[in-house]
C-alpha cells in the first residue's frame, strides 16, 4: 500500500507540474503585459492643428475641431479637466510680438466660448493656477517697454476685469505654477536681476520672489517650462547663448525640487544635437510617465510622444500634411 501510495503521489506530482508547466506558458504573456498595463496610457491632450483648437487622444483618429474659422492658440488645459484656456490672434503680423490678441476660455466639450481679454493687447502663452482656484494666467506684452506683464483673469470674467500681478516697469513671463500657489516665472525685478523664480502673487502688494537656482541657466535659456503633476519633474526647451532663436533648441527633461527650488540632472530627449529644426512645447502627458511636443519645419509641425519608462519616441499625429503645434496634457495646467 505504502508503494503504491508512493506511486500515486508521484504521478500526481508529475501531473501537476506539467499542468502548471502549461499554464505557466499561458500565463507568460499576461506577466510580460503587467508592466505595460499599469503603465498610464490614452491620456487626452488639447492641440492646435491648422489654426483649430482639438482633444484627442494621440495617436487615434480625430475628432472634430472646438474652434474653426479663427487662428487660435496655445491650449491649456485646467487642473479642474474641463476647460480650455487659449490665445486667438485678431491682428497678423510678420513680427510676432506685434500681433494683436485675446484670451479665450472655452470649454473642454467645445461649449461655452468666451473672451476674457478684449482683443486690443499682445496676449500670450495662457495657463492656470495650481492652488485650486483655477485663476488663468497669461503674458501681455507692454507696447511702451516690449517687456511682458503677467495678467490674471478669472473663470466667467469679462474683458476688463483682469489684474496685473507683475510691475510694467519690468519684464515677467509665467510659465508654469505649483499647487501652493507659487508662479514659476521668468522675471527680472530691480533688486535680483533676470532670473527664473518662484513667485507668490499679492495683487496690489510686495511680491515675493525666490530663485530658483539652475546651472544650465547661467550658459542659455530654458523656455516654455513645464513642471510635472507630481512636482518632482520639470521639463522644457533649451537654447545654449542668450540671442532669442527658436529653432534648434534641444529638450530636457530634469529632477526639480519645489522646496530647495533647484533643478537638476537635466537629461536631453530630443534633439541633442541641435539640429536646425523646431522643437518646442514639451508637456506631461499620462501623468508624468511621457512628454508631448512638436516638431518639424514651419507650416509643417508634427506631435511626437516620448515615454520615460523605455525612452521611446513616436510620432502621434495623424495627418502627416496638416500642421500640428502646442500640445498639453489632460488636467495638467503647464
């Protein structure tokens, strides 16, 4: 009895082994899949193509535009998920900085369109607070100085009703936020000199300026900063020498650290060898686990998406003729 207990034991051993051989094989692609799973994907993103403002998800067919019969810009998406904020030109010209425009809010469905800038400034690059009041911000262009001033409006204003945050006598570009309410600018006040800061507004008060130490800084540009949900991460452009070019310029991504205001470990992603081609407008997607931006040649821009986790690139845009510029994440304010 004990031989065939023994026996039977064995076999059964043996069995199960094969069984579960098997189902390992089965399993197999489901465990190499698990990594790919978890990762976030299909994130919308907000861009313009051929003067229309869309969302979509890259790399999927598109639908249809929410503004048409205009040249609008620069979409940013609010923290809140439902609103887009955007620049629409009014007045061309060969000199960009001379166009004339408004900021516009419209909603992420493609309802609700309104203008909270009434059309007779250079407004620029909008985006929005992180702080939970979802302020949108943006750059107007002084006339008298061709210095920037950065403006606030708020969700259902009028044109009229927007603020200054920044003094006229000095030029400041906001480019990015963070969730305690603090700017990230590029500024030049009197007493510190240009830089780039983490600034707290105070409407009509003393703002605070704190600098954000940077090497790269001190050799080039860094334009169009992004810093990313979690706050640990900063992406943008870079322009080695301080003569203003926006083609050539290589994209980084770098640690940032909101409480130290340092950014470090820069690491090129796109374009390290500067080739003569533009390469603008790098921002988070998929949470941080990728970047969006654009690139080509004038009038011939395509979206490209690159994946941290693999260090991949992949061109999303569909139509290879159209011209694709300004992509920006889902709820992800710049």
């Amino acid at each position: 009895m004990n031989a065939l207990n023994q026996q039977l034991s064995r076999r059964e051993f043996l069995a199960r082994t094969a069984a579960f051989a098997g189902m390992g094989a089965t399993l197999a692609p489901l465990i190499a899949n698990a990594g790919e799973a978890a990762r976030p994907r299909d994130s919308r993103v907000s861009y313009y193509c051929n003067g229309e403002i869309h969302v979509g998800v890259p790399g999927r067919p598109e639908e249809k535009p929410l503004t048409t019969g205009h040249w609008d810009f620069k979409p940013s998406w609010s923290k809140t998920g439902n609103m887009l904020v955007f620049f629409r030109r009014l007045k061309n010209d060969p000199n960009v900085g001379k166009w004339i425009t408004a900021t516009c809010i419209i909603n992420v469905d493609g309802t609700g369109f309104y203008q909270l800038s009434d059309g007779t400034y250079t407004d620029f690059n909008p985006t929005w607070t992180r702080d939970g009041r979802n302020t949108p911000l943006w750059n107007r262009k002084n006339a008298a100085t061709g210095g920037y001033c950065i403006m606030a409006g708020k969700v259902g204003g009028k044109p009229g009703e927007e603020v200054a945050l920044t003094d006229k006598r000095y030029s400041s570009w906001v480019h990015s936020a963070v969730s305690d309410g603090r700017l990230l600018v590029a500024s030049a006040p009197p007493k510190l000199g240009r830089g780039y800061y983490l600034m707290t507004p105070n409407t009509g008060g003393e703002l605070k300026f704190e600098p954000i130490e940077c090497e790269m800084a001190k050799k080039g540009v860094l334009d169009r900063v992004s810093v990313s949900p979690s706050e640990k991460k900063i992406c943008f452009e870079y322009q080695k020498g301080f003569k203003h070019s926006m083609i050539g310029r290589t994209l980084y991504i770098a640690e940032f650290d909101v409480q130290k205001r340092t950014i470090t470990n820069a690491k090129p992603f796109a374009n390290e060898a500067g080739k003569p081609f533009w390469f603008a407008y790098p921002r988070w997607i998929d949470g941080e686990a990728a970047v969006v931006y654009h690139s080509g040649e004038t009038g011939k821009n395509q979206l490209y998406v690159y994946r941290l986790d693999d260090a991949s690139t992949k061109r999303v845009s569909i139509n290879a003729t159209a011209d694709y510029r300004y992509p920006h994440g889902e709820a992800a304010p710049c």
